[in-house]
C-alpha cells in the first residue's frame, strides 16, 4: 500500500469516526447514558477478545491463514475504533461532566485528567513496544 | 441553570481538595477517574492503528 492510500484510510478512519459520532446523537435520543456505556463497554470487550484470538493463532508466515489473521486483526481494529465513538467515548463524556457535586466539578475533573495522563504514559510506552516490528517483546503476538 | 452555578460559586465556600475523598464525593471522584482511565485502558491507542496493520498486510501492492 503506498504511503498515499494509507494517508486515504486513515483519513477514512476519521470520517467514519465523525459520522458514528454524529449517530450516537441520535442514540442518545432512545437510549440513556448507562445503557450506551455499559452495552458499548461490553461489546467492545467481546471485539478486542477476538482481536487477541486473532493475535495470537499461531500461524506460518505467508500463508494464506497468516494474510486472514492480519487482516482480522485490522478489520476489528478499525470497528473497534468507530464504535468506540458511536458508544462509550461519547457517553464516557457526558459522565464525568455529570457525575461531580457542582461546587467540586472543577476539582473532580481536573484529577479525573490527571489520572488519566498519568496513565496514559505507561499505555504509550507499552503501545509503541507492541507495535514496533523490531522489538522482541510483544512482536510475535500482536504483529506477524 | 448556568446563572445559579454561578451564583453558587459565588456564595458558596471555596472547595477543598479533601472533600473530593470524603463521603459520597469520594464515589463521584472515583466514578469520574474510573470512566477517564477506561478510555486509555480499552486499548483504543492499539486499536487506532489499524492502518498500520493495513499496510503491513498490504505491502506488496495489492492494495489499491
């Protein structure tokens, strides 16, 4: 794929997420805020099983069944992806918006967010280590 | 609704760090920083690779 398509899918990506942003508006018209978390949340976990299932069948390079696992593996990718915005990224919002007192929702938020930067720098170094080809440690499992 | 928050903060004492883990506002606090760290934790930096995936299986041209 050259460098120009994979620009084009990944600009696609976004679209695709913007669009199932733009729908979950409409899912918030018949379905509350609890419903959408809790069903997005589970469905995803269901999605990123399989993706690890997909990860990890072992398999001989070349083959047909090593370009079927791959391209598992990118497919659930990319649906986890856009349905993570059609379900629990937006809801997610609406409940830490919601959840603090008001006198303590300027506080409340902002260690909710330091929490998450907090972990959110192990999850980078672990993110580049499994998608590195050249590192050993989780190469084999994610990538082939 | 956004006229009385602020007069709320108006009249109302500043708030206190600590009141964030006491009572019933130690559940929001947790709520808040638990729902904030499943956004990290469900693997969305992986799962935005897709296209990285992609090309590694298309590589060769077949794509495109």
């Amino acid at each position: 794929m050259s460098t120009n398509s994979a620009f084009a899918l990944g600009l696609i990506t976004s679209a695709l997420q913007m669009i199932f942003v733009m729908l979950s508006w409409i899912l918030t018209t018949y379905l509350g805020r609890r419903t959408i978390y809790l069903w997005g949340s589970g469905f995803n976990t269901i999605l990123l099983v399989a993706l690890g299932v997909a990860a990890s069948i072992p398999v001989t390079k070349g083959t047909p069944a090593a370009t079927a696992a791959s391209l598992a593996q990118a497919s659930l990718g990319l649906i986890i992806s856009v349905l993570f915005t059609l379900g629990p990224a937006p809801a997610s919002w609406v409940i830490i918006g919601e959840t603090s007192a008001i006198r303590l929702r300027p506080l409340t938020t902002g260690i909710g967010r330091a929490s998450y930067y907090i972990v959110e720098i192990p999850c980078i170094f672990l993110g580049s280590y499994m998608l590195n080809p050249t590192v050993g440690l989780f190469s084999l499992r994610v990538l082939r | 609704m956004m006229r009385r928050v602020v007069e709320l903060e108006k009249s109302d004492k500043e708030p206190n760090h600590l009141e964030l883990f006491k009572g019933t506002d130690l559940y929001r606090t947790l709520i808040v920083c638990g729902v904030y760290l499943a956004q990290n934790l469900t693997g969305n930096l992986i799962a935005n690779q897709a296209v990285y995936f992609f090309e590694r299986e298309f590589s060769s041209s077949l794509f495109l």
